[in-house]
C-alpha cells in the first residue's frame, strides 16, 4: 500500500471531532489513567487516580480497588493477579505489588523476606499470573541467593521465577541464555546467545531447541491461548514461533524493508509490526497471506477524526507501548493512548 498519513503533532487540540462534529471521547478519560488487559479472558484493569476497578468486556464492573501511595500505575493483568506500582509507600521510592482481581495482596517487592534483588523492578507477571519471572546476570549474591554451582560461569544469564503458591523460586543458568518470558513459574521462553531459541520445563527439561545464527534473538510477545510467539532476530526480521515444537510458522520484515523494532500478536491471526519513522511506524502482517498493509492502521484513526491521537502517540513511540489490544471485542480493536485519555480504534 502506498497511501500516506497526515497526522497532528502534539500540541494539536486534545479533544477530537467526530464525523458529525460531536466530539469522540476516550474510552477510557485522563491524562494519568493507566490500564491492562487480560489477554485470556478481556477482562480490563483501569487506574485513574488511586481507584483500580476491574471490569467484563462489556463494561460491567467487577471490583474496585484503593490504590496506596503516589501515582500508582497498572502494568499486568495476567490470569486472576494483577501488577501495579505505586511511590512513597513504608519509606521506599517506589514498590510493586501484585494483588488479586478482589484486592487480595499476593506480593509486594522489594520485599526483604524474599530478596532485594529478585523480583525487582523489571520484573513480570508470568503469562498464566500465578507468579512473577525476571532475567538476571550471575554475580556471586545471585549464586548464592539461588544455589547455583560454581560450573556456570559469573556473568552467565539467570532466568528466574516465583511461584505465589508455596512461595517457590525457580532459576535456571547458562552462558548461552539472553532473554526470557515465562509461560508459568516452571515453564520457560528463552533466547540464545548468538541467535536461537529453546522451551524449558521444569520437570522435564527442554521441550525443543531451535539454534540461529549471526547475533541474538528478541522476544517481542508471546501468546499462550495461539501456541505462537514472535521473535525478533539481530536483523529486525519478526518471526513467529510455534510454542508446542519450535517450529518457524512465517517470517517478515517492515515495510519498505525497514527492521522490526517491535511487534505484537492479534487476536485475529494478524501482526502489529512497529518499525518506527514518521510516517507508517505501524504495518499489519496477515501471516495466511504474507501480506503487509501500510495504512489500515493510519486510516483506522482518519475514518474516526482522531488524527491527533495517532499524533500524539507516535511523537512519543520507541515501541508498541500505550497501545493494547481490547481483546474482547469480537472485532478487532486497539486501545491507543492520547493526550487525555485511552482511545478505541477499531481496525475493520
């Protein structure tokens, strides 16, 4: 496709105008509003203010939370728990914490009882949400905190869950690993050093092993629920993976060739592939067909009028962050950030 997008910059005006010139509001309204979507069931987590309410797909509400704390933000829904971080909390500049949809608290860290350094900062929710996982470099205090032997070597890459029932930690080692998202507290996504990737489960040990060449792997989304994830190679070219045998199921660069810096998987079938630039950062891939479209995603926000949101958002982009998709929707929907609020973009 070779239309363009004409896009606002940011210092556009924050309240788009309909096709009937009413105004389009956010779906979800406020400049400091934070939210996640549960990608297995739709089940949308929105922060505005210190209230976290957690609500079905079709807008009904489930459960209200008070947040503690200093511009908390929701970052994970995964399975029943749910990720945020909050500041100014028991004297530390900032906690993370994971509580259940009801407001239980599963895990607050740092945490002193656990570890300082593990969970941390970068740390996730597992994909099934009954733990959380980080990826870690070996230094005597990791070796020691997880028992592993002197054979691997310090510097090595350290994958590393907790599980919440029966507070169990997980690690496993090696010079050859790079990067990790866990599937569960004991079921493992790792890339290879020098490109490559491999299944671990824990018991069992590798599922498969897929080797690579000519520099590293990224792992840019995985979905449990397709059996696939998509993995980024040291070429910018996204790949997607079959999760049960490691199989490459398709691959495709950018448009116009440019390297993938960023992707996503749909519901649908289709791929957000973010390549950045100023113009048509983003390309939907079908992989069925192997065909990229250059503007579905620009026009998806002209027919609505919100220009100034797509604006708004690519001044700020280095990746697919400040867009999810509203997974459900029978049709295929993002939600994107704006000026003042979430905005629902149908794709069709």
């Amino acid at each position: 496709m070779t239309g363009r997008c004409v896009v606002a910059t940011a210092a556009a005006a924050a309240v788009a105008v309909g096709v009937f010139g009413s105004p389009i509001p956010p779906r979800f309204s406020g400049a400091d509003t934070s939210l996640a979507v549960n990608r297995r069931d739709g089940r949308v987590a929105v922060l505005h203010g210190d209230k976290l309410q957690v609500l079905r797909p079709d807008g009904s509400d489930i459960s209200t939370t008070e947040i503690p704390g200093k511009n908390p933000r929701v970052l994970e829904f995964c399975g029943g728990n749910l990720l945020y971080v909050t500041h100014g909390v028991s004297d530390l500049p900032q906690v993370f914490v994971v509580i259940t949809v009801n407001g239980r608290e599963r895990l607050a860290f740092p945490n002193e009882g656990l570890s300082e350094f593990f969970p941390s900062a970068t740390s996730h929710l597992t994909l099934d949400g009954r733990g959380v996982y980080d990826f870690l470099t070996l230094d005597p205090a990791a070796r020691r905190f997880f028992g592993l032997p002197e054979s691997i070597p310090t510097g090595a890459g350290v994958a590393a869950t907790y599980r919440f029932a029966g507070e169990k930690v997980l690690a496993r080692g090696s010079d050859a690993f790079v990067g990790v998202v866990a599937l569960s507290p004991d079921d493992m996504l790792l890339t290879l050093k020098g490109g490559g990737a491999m299944r671990y489960r824990s018991p069992g040990g590798v599922a498969w092993k897929r080797e690579g060449s000519g520099g590293n792997w990224r792992i840019a989304d995985v979905d449990p629920a397709a059996g696939s994830a998509v993995i980024i190679d040291a070429k910018g070219e996204a790949m997607g993976i079959d999760l049960e045998k490691g199989e490459v199921r398709w691959h495709s660069n950018g448009e116009s060739g440019r390297p993938v810096r960023d992707a996503r998987l749909l519901k649908s079938g289709n791929v957000l592939l973010y390549t950045g630039g100023s113009e048509q950062p983003v390309t939907i891939f079908d992989p069925t067909t192997g065909e990229r479209s250059a503007d579905q995603f620009s026009h998806a926000f002209a027919r609505l009028q919100l220009s100034s949101v797509l604006g708004y958002w690519m001044d700020r982009a280095d990746s697919l962050a400040g867009i999810i998709e509203l997974s459900g929707n029978a049709a295929e929907t993002l939600l994107v950030r704006g000026a003042d609020g979430w905005y629902e973009i149908p794709l069709q």
